[in-house]
C-alpha cells in the first residue's frame, strides 16, 4: 500500500514538473519578447502594477525589519496609518516574493511571481480536468484554457491578485472529492486550499464558496440527501471545518469587524463593470487582433479592456455544442453540474442591468440582484464581470471531456478537433503583457539617503508614490489602496486642509511631518532645503536636535 502511495506520488510529481515545463514555454512564445526582459522590466503595467509591488515590500518590511504583523500599517496614511483587510493585499504572493528575494532581485521575485501564476493555474486546472476527463491531452488544453483566457491576460496589467487563479481548480477539486469520497486528505486538501485562494483574492474566495454551495447542493440532490446521513463524512467535514476556522477564520473575522466599525470607500460600480451580452463571443481588446473586432469593444458600457476583455472563443462554444448533442452517449456523469456552473456565472456576470454592445436595458430583477442581496458581501466587488472567471474554469472541464470524446470519434470529429484546436489558439491568442522599467526620480534617491522622518509626496501620483515608498522606505502621508476606511478619509482631508493652508507647523509640530517633497516655494517656515533641481524641492522641517524647526 505504501509503495503504491509512493509511485502515485512520484506519477503525479514528474506529470507536474512536464506540464509545468510545457505551460512556461508557452508562456514565454505568446508574450514574446517579454521573456527577454525578465531582469530589467517588472512585467506589469505603471498604474495598480506599483500597488502590487508595494505589497510585495510591505510584506518583507512587516515581516523582515518591523517585526510586526502585515494587516496594518502606518507607513502609509501616516500618522494614523490603514488598516490592510480591506486591501488587495495578497500576502501568498508577499509570502512567495520574502522567500525568492533571499535569491533573485526585486524585478526578478516579481516576475516570478507572475510566470508562477500563469504556470501554476494551468497545471492545477489540469489535474482538475484531468480527474473527470482521465485523458491527458485533453486536460492540457482544458488547463490552457483557463490560465491563458483572455480573463487571465487582460488583469496581468496590473492586478497581481486577479491573475493568482491557480488555488481555485485546486480547492474545487479537492472539495468534489471531500463530498464523492470523504477522506481526511480531502478535508485537509479543501480547507487548506480555500486558505490559498483567501490569501490572494478576497473575491475568490467568495467566487469559491459559491462553487463549493452549488457542488453540495449537487450531491444532495444526487444522493437524495443521504451524504447527510452518511457517518463516513462526519469526521472528514469536521477536519475541513475545524482547518477552516483556524486559517481562513481569523482573516474573515478581522474583515467583519472592519465593516462593523467603518465604512470602505472604493468599490466599483456594478452597473458599468457587467458582462456584456456578446462578450463572451466577440473578443476583447486584449486580443492580438483586436482591431478586427474594436467596432465592438470600444462601445462596451466598462470601457476598461483589462475588465471587459472575456471571450471564450467560438471554438470553445463548437465543443459545448457537441456535448450537448451527443450528451446520452457521453459517459460523464457530471456534465449538468459543470454546465449548470458555467450558465450561473455567465448569466451573474451580466451585472444588475443587461447590456448590449453598450445599450443598457433595464429588467426588473437580474440574477445578480438576488446573488447580492444573498451574499451582500458581494458588493464589496463592484465588478461582475469578473465572475467570468469561473466560467473559464468550467470549461476547462468541459472542452477537456469534449475533445476526449471528438479524438476518439470518427474521422470527420477528428477533422473538427483539429480544427477547434486551431481556432482556439488563435482566438486564445494575446496581446504583449504590460512591462515596465522603472526609472528613479534622482530627488527619491536623495530622499532615501536622509536621516529617517515621515514624507509628504506633494509631487508624485498615487501609482507612482507606492513605488517610491519601496525606495525611500519611509513612513508617508496619504497612499493608494484598494479600499480606504471613511474615518481613514476623514482624517486624510483634515491634512490635506493643513497643506492647503501651508500650516507647516502644524504638519510638523502635530502630526511629526519631517519632509515635503514640492514643486512650490516654502516661504513661511523655516525649513532647510534638501534637494533643489529647479522644479522639485525637498524641504526639511526639522531644525537642531531633529525638533520641529518652525
């Protein structure tokens, strides 16, 4: 028994170590020339991208030199700082770029991380295709199509926890198994899991508890309910519940008691961030051919391409066609779950009003409506559109059991297999990810260099102040994060009224300001200047004895 454990264990390593070979080599031929830039370019955009990066420092400074925990800071919003529950943190990531950073530089952790997501997402929805689908091939495609969606490409702009999908296929494919087979792996496989998936993305984490509800209610209703009534799941459910708790609970409980005593300003508007009817159909403007179809895309209600750039592909569609036309003679004893799971999201995506090639159309009730007053948590998304996501993830299944079935058929199938594969590719085709080569204002190096004191940044943009952060390394006024806290806001604009008026010595004296980086003049305090190049200044409030000067 134990051998046979080993063998499985070792099949599955090597199968891993392939599959992951085979995704990065296609990673690296769709984005090319990226790859050639893995040392000198973060391969992400120049807006939420620098977000991100100041996560992933965020994390090793708490950690590393703070000694203190990742969820709050006052290096940001200083002097009354933020609490980070609210935030796209992703601290798996942050976790991942402390370990690669004893080894590769900060470009490089960073990049890696990016890759990882990509190949990581395609081998886990592999194995997820892989146990309904028992075909290896086909699986491969089912993991290409989740990880390289259009979905998938289109947020590596810049939304690091957006493209950490690869804990999702993991999780739904230990949790069917904790529900077919109760086993104690399985319940640790499942609460552990959902665990990663948290530690990314507090949206799928909901995404997954959604899936995880409809699989039960599957079973339920399969079984007549008596999973309820089997003994053998007692125990394994009490694992999973009990892992849950200790992980994933903390994390919701700290987010809960955020909402009871504040109010996060910053979600999108759902209206403006739905699925359009066709926009699963026509492709987006991520796509590498996008002219062709910008007649469509530019007329979109998001008007935001890393958003609204979802489309399956008509190859996709032509397998799910076959499916349903051959589905008596299909063995796949799950294929109404997986279609009921792909019509539910597509149809949820569409947000609370229905909109066609940027027409809005009022209906009375749509679907997302009910789903947010039964989970009103879902509103601190904004964005419907990104429960495509999931539509991804079925199909991943789907296509992989309907080119199982085409390669087996006859001649004329095999004809239609080739050409989906074809289609699919190019429709799956992207266009060059987002890099970026940072290059440092000489004023933050000089910044960097002065004794420490908290900043005022009067000259960089919310993007740009998180990167400069991760170069000077000193506690500063305002920031950018996804989600600020209204009594963060208030306070916020209580100091903005101080700089407004020039009441240096109240930034100073009150509220322990050192440095004002300005482009105007300081004439009414008697700051020493720092840095001059013309147009910025760095002004220092401190005098003798690192006491308010003023």
């Amino acid at each position: 028994m134990t051998d046979k454990i080993v063998k499985n264990c070792f099949r599955i390593g090597f199968i891993t170590i392939i599959l992951s070979l085979l995704y990065f080599l296609i990673f690296s031929a769709v984005t090319y020339p990226v790859i050639k830039f893995f040392s000198s370019h973060f391969f992400t955009g120049n807006t939420d991208g620098f977000l991100h990066i100041w996560n992933l420092w965020w994390i090793k400074k708490a950690i590393t030199q703070l000694h203190t925990g990742i969820w709050y800071t006052n290096f940001l919003n200083f002097p009354h700082g933020v609490s980070l529950h609210g935030h796209t943190l992703n601290p798996f990531n942050g976790f991942l770029a402390l370990f690669l950073s004893n080894y590769f530089s900060q470009i490089q952790s960073h990049n890696i991380i990016i890759i990882f997501t990509f190949v990581s997402a395609g081998v886990t929805a592999f194995w997820l295709a892989f146990y309904f689908s028992r075909s290896f091939w086909a699986s491969f495609i089912g993991g290409f199509i989740y990880t390289f969606s259009s979905y998938h490409f289109s947020h590596a702009m810049g939304h690091m926890e957006l493209i950490s999908i690869e804990w999702i296929p993991l999780f739904v494919l230990f949790w069917f198994l904790l529900l077919k087979k109760p086993g104690i792996f399985s319940a640790l496989g499942s609460a552990l899991s959902l665990y990663l998936v948290f530690l990314c993305s507090h949206y799928y984490f909901i995404y997954s508890i959604i899936i995880a509800v409809i699989i039960l209610i599957w079973f339920i209703v399969k079984t007549r309910g008596f999973i309820l009534l089997n003994k053998n799941f007692y125990i394994p459910l009490s694992v999973f519940i009990i892992v849950f708790i200790v992980t994933s609970g903390p994390l919701i409980y700290s987010y809960f008691i955020l909402l009871k005593n504040d109010v996060l300003m910053g979600s999108h508007i759902p209206e403006f961030n739905s699925l359009d009817l066709f926009g699963l159909i026509i492709p987006g403007g991520q796509w590498r051919f996008a002219e062709i179809t910008k007649f469509y895309w530019s007329r979109l209600a998001s008007d935001n391409i890393s958003e609204d750039s979802v489309h399956i592909g008509i190859s996709t569609v032509i397998v799910l066609v076959y499916l349903l036309i051959n589905r008596k003679k299909i063995k796949f004893p799950s294929l109404y779950l997986w279609l009921f799971i792909f019509i539910f999201f597509a149809v949820v995506s569409l947000g609370p009003v229905l909109h066609i090639q940027g027409l809005t159309i009022p209906l009375p009730l749509m679907p997302y409506v009910l789903l947010e007053k039964i989970l009103p948590v879902l509103s601190g998304s904004g964005v419907p559109l990104r429960l495509t996501l999931i539509v991804y993830l079925s199909l991943s299944v789907l296509v992989a059991i309907g080119i199982k079935e085409l390669a087996a058929g006859n001649t004329y199938e095999k004809i239609l297999l080739l050409f989906v594969i074809i289609l699919l590719f190019i429709e799956y085709l992207p266009k060059p990810i987002s890099i970026t080569k940072v290059a440092i204002p000489k004023y933050i190096n000089t910044l960097k260099d002065l004794p420490d004191g908290a900043v005022i940044d009067g000259v960089s943009d919310r993007y740009q102040i998180m990167y400069n952060q991760t170069v000077h390394e000193k506690p500063m006024a305002f920031g950018y994060t996804s989600r600020v806290p209204i009594s963060v806001w208030q306070k916020n604009n209580h100091l903005s009224e101080l700089i407004r008026l020039r009441d240096y010595t109240a930034l100073c004296r009150q509220y322990n300001f050192r440095y004002f980086l300005t482009d105007s003049v300081v004439d009414n305090y008697s700051a020493s200047v720092k840095y001059d190049d013309g147009r910025i200044k760095i002004y220092d409030f401190f005098g003798e004895k690192n006491k308010c000067a003023g």
